[in-house]
C-alpha cells in the first residue's frame, strides 16, 4: 500500500468526500485482499470491505497519528475479516469438501494450459488457507501477501512479537505436511 | 546450535530474514555441516515459500466505491436528521428549565408549610393531653382525699406522737 499524506488524511476527516475517495483508491486493493484471503469467500469480502470503510470514514476524526495510518486500516481490516469469519465458521467448515475438487485438477498432467494451471494454484493456496486457523492465516497472508515485518504484524494485531513467530512456525508446519502428504501437488 | 533450534530458525526468522547477523551467521555455519537441516531448508522453501510466489493481491470490484460513497451520504444524511431533533429536544427542555425553579420553590415551600403545620398540630394536641391527664390526677386525688374511710388513715397520719404535739396541733 503506498504510503498516505497527513494532509489527506486530515482533509478526510473534515468530511471532504473527494479525499477519502483517495485514501480508498490507495488502500482497497490491500484491503480487499486481506479480507478476502482471511474470510474465502468472494461475496462476503465485498460486504466486509464495505464496512471495513464506513468504519475507517467514522472514526478519521478519532485518529491522532499515535500508531501509522497504515497499521490503523490494516487493524480494522483484519478484525473485521475475522470476526465475519468467526461468526460464519460453521458455513466455511462445510466448504472444506472441495478437497475432492482440488485433488482432481491437481492431476492434470504436464501439458495443461496456463490457465489451468493458475487455476490449480489458484485453489491450491485457497485449499492451504483454508486449513489454518483464522489466527495463523491472518499471520501468514500478513507476511507472504504484504511483506509485513514481524514487529508491524504484531502492531497490527496488538500481539507480541513472539505471538507472531509462534502462528507463522505452526502455520507453515501445517503446510509442509499438507505438501509432504501429497494432498497438494509442490509442483506449483 | 542443535537440529530442533536451527529448525525453528529456518521455518520463521531465517526464510523472513528477521535474523541478526551473529545468530544467521551460527545457522549458516549449522547448516554448512548439518545435510538433514539443509534438506530441511528446501522442504521448507518448495512448501511454504514456493505457493506463495504467486500470491496477488486481489483487485476489488468496480462498483465497490459507488456503494461505499451511497452509504457514507447516507449515514450523513441520517447524523443531520438526528442533531434536528436533538436541538428540537434542548430547545423544549431549556425551556421547561426557565420556569422550573419558581415551579419547585412554590411546591417546596408548600409542603415545608403542610409539614410545620402537621408538627405542630401534633405537638399541641399532645400538650393538651398532657394537661388533662394531670387534671383528672389531680381530680382524682382530691376525691380520694374527701372519702369518709380514708378519714382514719388521714388521722393516722396526722398523729405525731407526744402530748405537746397533740396539745398545740
């Protein structure tokens, strides 16, 4: 996400539509991303984003630039991504099913098309998602979608730093044997 | 540096480059001598690194915007609508507030004047009370006085006991 000028945030907060018009077109794209990769679900991410933003235009005025503008947004993104989660866990639980799906496009041999094979990555990483808790997922998406450091995930989610390390080891050694039982194909 | 600590390492700070250079440099020599840590490595890298290299970010729907800006509007439309009403609401209580001082002064001085009153009444009516119980004592005794068989015991008492008393009494 590329960095936001006070001035903007400032003009945003007074109510000028136009900046937050901008502070949106800088930010949705993480925004969206996160909530999407958190919660799975293409229809939900729409609706929480909506409200990831109503939230961030309510409170403009209560922010004091004590924590960066970037950790704010990324902060009540991910809560409400995982509340939304939370709430909507026994549906998600029953998506699990498509691992029959995955396992099948998963066999395409070496000669599939390119988009194919996007696809396969594509359900591939949804299927590694899915299998992790919504606390490790989070960590994870932080990490390999943002580049986050440590130290900024653990600003994010108002956690210790050693919280962090811990949800990344037990996340990843989920997905090393998920890989090493051949239930996702490495050849990605 | 033992297996399991390098381990740990590799699986967190060392693929996150979160590591200071003392403690890499210790890994790096582990893993220079140690072949099960280094094939560890590239499982590590295949599973957990490789998925992710084609991770995107996900672009948000056109009309995304549209729906924030119509709610935004919306909800400004809606905080407007609220603060009428609340000044509507001040603008009656202030009012009310203007005559309520003389209106409670009024009820207060009112039932400070029924409660008095009520005291009082009951302090004079027990006075009373007092008064004629000590009239019909006193009624009471004289009466008992003036009855013809307490006569002897009158003059029982009245016998002081020597012949000079009896003499001048």
């Amino acid at each position: 996400m590329q960095d936001i000028s006070k001035e903007l945030i400032l003009q945003a907060s007074g109510g000028d539509l136009g900046a937050f018009e901008e502070i949106y077109k800088l930010s949705s794209g993480f925004v969206y991303s996160v909530v999407f990769r958190v919660i799975g679900s293409i229809d939900l991410a729409e609706d929480v984003s909506q409200e990831v933003f109503l939230k961030i235009h309510r409170n403009l005025k209560n922010f004091q630039f004590r924590s960066g503008f970037k950790t704010w947004i990324y902060r009540i993104a991910v809560n409400c991504a995982i509340n939304t989660y939370r709430k909507r866990s026994k549906e998600f639980r029953r998506q699990g099913d498509f691992d029959l799906a995955i396992k099948k496009v998963a066999d395409y041999g070496e000669n599939e098309q390119s988009g194919i094979v996007k696809e396969v990555r594509k359900q591939s990483l949804d299927l590694l998602l899915s299998k992790l808790n919504p606390d490790q997922r989070t960590c994870i998406i932080l990490r390999e979608l943002e580049g986050l450091s440590y130290k900024e995930i653990a600003e994010i989610l108002k956690i210790n730093i050693n919280t962090v390390r811990s949800r990344l080891k037990r996340a990843r050694c989920l997905l090393l044997s998920l890989v090493q039982q051949g239930v996702v194909k490495n050849e990605l | 540096m033992n297996c399991k600590r390098a381990k740990e390492l590799i699986i967190t700070d060392y693929i996150d480059a979160e590591m200071d250079l003392t403690l890499k440099k210790e890994l790096k020599a582990h893993l220079t001598a140690c072949v099960g840590c280094r094939e560890f490595e590239e499982k590590v890298l295949g599973a957990v690194r490789e998925p992710f290299k084609h991770f995107q970010q996900v672009e948000p729907p056109a009309d995304l915007w549209p729906k924030i800006k119509t709610a935004i509007l919306a909800e400004k439309e809606k905080s407007s609508k609220v603060s009428l009403e609340k000044l509507l609401l001040r603008g009656i209580s202030d009012i009310w507030f203007i005559f309520r001082k003389p209106a409670y002064a009024f009820v207060s001085i009112m039932a400070a004047v029924l409660i008095v009153m009520s005291l009082m009444k009951s302090r004079v009516s027990n006075e009373n009370k007092e008064i004629r119980d000590c009239i019909v004592t006193q009624m009471e005794f004289v009466s008992y006085l003036g009855a013809e068989e307490l006569k002897g015991l009158y003059s029982e008492f009245m016998d002081f006991g020597t012949a000079i008393e009896e003499y001048f009494l």
